[in-house]
C-alpha cells in the first residue's frame, strides 16, 4: 500500500487538489485484528501528506477499541453502561468480576470490532 501511494504522489500532477476517500475501517494485524488496513492507513496518509476523508488518528485509535473508548467517556463524566475488561491473563477472575458487576444478561463483546 506504501509505494502505491507513494508512486501515486510522486506521479500525480495535482496532488494536492487530491481527496483520497478513506474506506477503510480494518483493525490491521496483532492480537484482536482482522488483518486489514485501517489506523495503519490513516497514518500512512498523513505521513506522505496526502489529503484524506475520515477520522485522524487519534479519534480512530480511541473509537476502534471499545475499552479506549467506554475510558475516554467515562473521563469526561458521559455515564456509559457498567463493564469489565476481560483479559487473557485473568481471564477467570475478570469473568467473575463481570458478573459481579454486571449481573445478567451479561454481554460478551470483543475489545475491537
């Protein structure tokens, strides 16, 4: 994806009059990704300085990750429904702790999505 874009603007006579339309909503590689592009792409357009529709990085960053996002509302005192961030690690732990918390019916959602 890099060097098309980087051969696009390089090539591109009128670049800078050039809306790419941003489409992509992937959550890239790495644990919880779907493997395709998304903040990966966000970035890259903005390194080579190309314009682009949709969210900038930090909005995009916060909003894919449902625990980012419950963080960044709960900071700014917007009541969000009760949750519990389940986590490999202490996964049987956080499991009860979710339904301590929560109670039933208890919903069950990936971190990103």
């Amino acid at each position: 994806m890099e060097e098309v874009l980087k051969d696009i603007k390089s090539n591109c006579d009128s670049i800078s009059e050039t809306i790419f339309l941003n489409l992509c909503d992937g959550t890239d590689d790495g644990e919880g990704g779907d493997g395709y592009p998304g903040l990966s792409l966000v970035k890259l357009l903005k390194d080579l300085g190309l314009n682009y529709t949709g969210s900038d990085a930090a909005f995009y960053e916060c909003s894919t990750s449902k625990v980012l996002l419950k963080k960044a509302m709960l900071a700014q005192n917007v009541s969000t429904s009760a949750y519990v961030e389940i986590r490999k690690n202490t996964m049987d732990k956080d499991v009860i702790k979710a339904i301590e918390a929560v109670g039933f019916p208890l919903f069950v959602k990936l971190t990103i999505s």
